[in-house]
C-alpha cells in the first residue's frame, strides 16, 4: 500500500479519516482569526539561523525542490525505482488537485494585507481606520484572473505537495517516516511565516492529501488482483468446483 497510518486497512481508514476530520475542523475554527494568527506568528521574532532552516525546508514542498530530491533518488536508488515512480506520481497528483482548486476560489494571500493598517495587533494601525476581517479576503468563484498569484491562497500548493512528499517517501522508506513527518510540518510552517498563506489554508491541504492518498492506496491490490487473474485465470464459484 502506498499509504498507511496503521497495521490494517481498516486501522488505516480510521486513523486517516480522524487526521482529515481534526484538521478540517481545526480550518474551521481558524478560518475567522485568520488575518490576526498570521500576522502575530510574523511578529514573532525567530533567530536568524532557525528562521533561514525554516524558508530552506521550503525546498520540500517547491515543485522543483521535489522534481530535485525525487530525481535523485531514482537515479542512485534503482533498486527502488518503481516505488520513486509511484510516490512521484503520487506528489504531482495532490499537487496539481490543490493548485486546481486554488483556481476555483479567489482568496488574497496575508501578504497583500502588509500595507493596510488592518489588525489590532498592527502597532502602527490608525484608531479610525475601516477594520479588515478575514472574511474580506475571499472573492467571489471564478471571477478573478488565473495568473493572479496574490488571490491564490486557498488551499497551500505547498503544503499538500509537502503531506504527499512525506506519505510518498515513507511509502519507499519506511524508517525515515518522523524524518519525512518533520521535514513537511516545517514547510508547512514556513509558508505561513512568509505570509504566503493562512492556518486554515495550510489544515484544509492535510485532508486533501489524505483523500488523494486513501484513493491512491487501492490501486495496488487491484492491479495485484488483476495480474493473478491474468496468470490463474478468474477465481471460480463455490458451485463451479
């Protein structure tokens, strides 16, 4: 199976269903303190070289990062070759579904909102001015340009192809799965440093890759299914013997 959270399928479902079910519900308790929880992490002061670790970790949710860390692999690791195309076609899928769906709803990244004295945590925010809530970030489906990057905030591309990424890898090596949980949860937390997306854009990526990979995980049984039938022939009724 390329995807497990435990020792059977059905603990797998469960436990991947309990993942998907806390983190929606968590975007959605988030998703009305939006502006103000990104705004107070990047207040926050990280010292230098962690905050340098963090933006690098990015290169495990970047398109090219993981076109880089996947080509390699599959270029010195040939005895796993065939899993590395599997998980690579894996991360471009959840990839490209969250990219996609960013497409369908407009919503302005936190950066946008630097200039505007917006959020009661801006020191430098005039008493009189109009209050910004979360909710002005959303715009209306469908209504704006495709190649407008400052409107797509909703879900994290990033965040969904670090999830994959983490599932995909653990699917070829096993015991480096806390590296690989690691190594996503601080992309995740960079793109929220950097103000490129909200909590609840990150948490909504999570259930998103889940769903994807739980999809992904029959495929194997029924192409091993398949090729035992096309070797046996088809398994015959208890009325046949």
């Amino acid at each position: 199976m390329l995807f497990h959270l435990g020792k059977s399928k059905k603990s797998t479902l469960i436990g991947s269903t309990l993942v998907a079910a806390v983190a929606l519900i968590a975007a959605m308790i988030a998703m009305p303190w939006d502006l103000e929880i990104s705004q107070w992490v990047r207040l926050k002061h990280i010292p230098g070289d962690l905050r340098r670790f963090i933006h690098l970790m990015e290169i495990f949710a970047h398109t090219l990062g993981c076109v880089m860390i996947l080509s390699t692999l599959l270029w010195i690791d040939q005895r796993n070759r065939s899993k590395l195309w599997k998980a690579a076609m894996f991360v471009l899928t959840c990839g490209l579904l969250a990219n996609l769906a960013k497409y369908l709803i407009p919503r302005r990244r936190p950066s946008t909102y630097d200039r505007e004295p917006w959020s009661w945590l801006n020191p430098d925010r005039d008493p009189d001015s109009v209050f910004v809530s979360s909710w002005d970030a959303w715009g209306s489906p469908l209504t704006e340009s495709w190649f407008n990057e400052s409107i797509r905030s909703f879900p994290s591309g990033h965040t969904a192809t670090a999830v994959a990424m983490a599932i995909g890898l653990t699917y070829v090596y096993p015991k480096g799965k806390p590296l690989f949980l690691f190594m996503a949860t601080v992309a995740a937390l960079q793109r929220l440093i950097a103000g490129a997306h909200y909590l609840s854009d990150i948490l909504v990526s999570i259930p998103l890759t889940l769903l994807v990979a739980l999809a992904w995980a029959i495929l194997p049984e029924r192409e091993s299914s398949t090729a035992y039938e096309e070797k046996t022939g088809p398994l015959m009724n208890t009325h046949e013997r």
